[in-house]
C-alpha cells in the first residue's frame, strides 16, 4: 500500500467537569487526510482544502505528530500529505487533534502497523502540544480510539473508555465566532478555591458514575464545570440563552465544547434534541448571528480508512 485516505473524527472535550480529562468522538465531522509514499525523506503538505494550514511540517500540527513517530521508529520515509478540513480551526471541537490524531494514523497503516492504535496517541499529542501550547489529550484520545474517554493520568499518560453510550444524542451548536484555545487558556484561574475543588471533584465522579449507570438526571446536574466553563462563556455569544434553551427542551446535559464557541447538549429524546435545535435557530436568526447545528452520535470507532 503506497496511499491511504483516512477519516479522523472532531471531538468535544472538557465534557463539563472533566478540564483537560474527558472527551468524546462525534460522527460524520472531521478531517479527511490522505497521505501516500514518497521516494525519499521529505515530508511534504500539499495545498490543505477548507482551512488554511501550515506546509511547513514542523509547523504543522500533523507534521510533528508525523516526526515524532517516525523519529520512535528510527524510520526515514517521506510522504505526501494533504488535510482536508471539514470544520474550521478555532471551533471548539478539536481541529488540531483530528488533524495530529489522523495523520499518524495513516503512517503507521502505510508502515504495516508497527504500532497499535493506543501506542500512537504520545506521538499525536506532541502535534496537539503545537497548537495549544501544552499536552491535553481529552481531545487527541477519543479522535484517535473513538468513543468517550478520560485521562486519569499525563505523566505516566493512563486513559480508560466509557462504553455503551448509544443512548446518548448530540447537538453540536457552533456560532458563527472564532476563539483559539491557547487564547481561551489565558482567562483560566490559577487557583481554585476549596469549594470549587469539592465540587468540580464531585461532579468528575458523577459524570463518570451517570454514564455508567444511565442515571442521566445525575448527568445533568453533574455536567458544571468551576474552572473553564464561568470565564469562558462569556466569549459565546448567547451562550446563556442557548443553555436555557437547552434546559427546557429536555437536554441531559449541557456545557462548553472545548474551548468553545461551540457548545453541546446531550438528549436521550430525539424529538427533544430537534426541537431543540429548531429553538437555537431561531434565537441566532433574532440576533443576527450565523449558526451552525449538527446532530450526531457518539462515535465509537475514532479514526478509519475510508
């Protein structure tokens, strides 16, 4: 195999409580990447499609997850590489991780899988590291493995999968503004106080117990968040009125996705989740602000050839 075209999913991490620890793969929104062999060292992006991205590797979120892996692998192949974006950078549903979590992917297939899929996540976090200045992988896990994810541990990295949560219908909210994660890091407190601690550490636990149990009434009280979510909605336009919304159309659960400005909202009701989609359309439309909706599952394969 000299080519490969493969589907890296988008992803919405942070999950409420979960700063920088949980995130979950959504459907049919993502990067389409493909990458063939070259005949020799280099590594080499062709013009990106639908966002305007770095040809530099080093640059390049998915150069340098590409270069960390080779480099582990003491291997000198060049190849061709071409992203193709299907939502924006500075969404709020991983784009860099998708792009990082995708390309390594491909490589490590076109090499004749040296590695396992779990084994190429330290490689996708460097290139997530590139574009947010630091290492989180609540994003980088669930593109790459699919599925809802938490990271109990970075140093040693240990994560763990939450599974069976089919029930669980996504509504993806993306106002029509742009706000880049390590701008949005630089509002966060340094500090917590110990009120806040105890309940964030509380809600943590909730949401891990609610998944697994189905209590989705403890889903929804335990998806609040006292370290991102108190200083950032105030960069999403509406953001208040389209929790309410939320709230009243049956949502069980409700928060910030990533750094925003996307938002999502969980039902277990599908007539719910439309009408409620409907709803935060016609709020946008009254503010005149672009919107964009998608509904979709949680995607429990991550990363695919297509």
């Amino acid at each position: 195999m000299s080519e490969i075209k493969v589907f890296a999913p988008a992803s919405v991490a942070n999950v409420g409580p979960g700063y920088d620890t949980f995130g979950f793969a959504i459907e049919e929104l993502g990067d389409i990447i493909t990458v063939s062999k070259r005949n020799d060292q280099k590594l080499n992006f062709l013009p990106s499609i639908g966002a305007e991205l770095p040809v530099e590797p080093l640059e390049n979120v998915a150069g340098v997850a590409i270069q960390s892996f080779l480099t582990k692998l003491g291997s000198t192949q060049g190849f061709d590489i071409t992203i193709e974006k299907m939502f924006r950078p500075g969404s709020g549903l991983g784009s860099s991780a998708s792009s990082a979590a995708g390309s390594v992917f491909a490589v490590n297939a076109l090499l004749g899988y040296p590695c396992t899929t779990k084994e190429l996540l330290p490689h996708a976090l460097e290139g997530e590291a590139l574009a947010s200045k630091c290492y989180h992988a609540d994003n980088v896990a669930p593109s790459l493995l699919g599925g809802f994810q938490a990271v109990r541990s970075y140093e040693p990295l240990d994560i763990f999968s939450i599974k069976n949560l089919e029930a669980l219908h996504v509504l993806i909210i993306f106002p029509d503004v742009q706000i880049k994660t390590v701008e949005a890091k630089k509002l966060l407190p340094v500090t917590l106080s110990i009120k806040d601690a105890r309940e964030q550490w509380g809600n943590v636990a909730a949401v891990i117990h609610a998944l697994h149990t189905k209590d989705y009434e403890l889903l929804n009280r335990a998806i609040t968040d006292r370290i991102a979510e108190p200083f950032r909605k105030n960069l999403i336009p509406g953001y208040e009125k389209v929790k309410k919304i939320a709230s009243e159309s049956g949502s069980v659960g409700f928060n910030i996705s990533g750094s925003g400005p996307s938002m999502f909202a969980l039902f277990t009701d599908e007539s719910n989740l439309t009408s409620c989609s409907e709803k935060i359309e016609k709020f946008y439309s009254s503010i005149d602000l672009s919107v964009k909706i998608h509904i979709s599952g949680i995607n429990s394969v991550g990363c695919k050839i297509l």
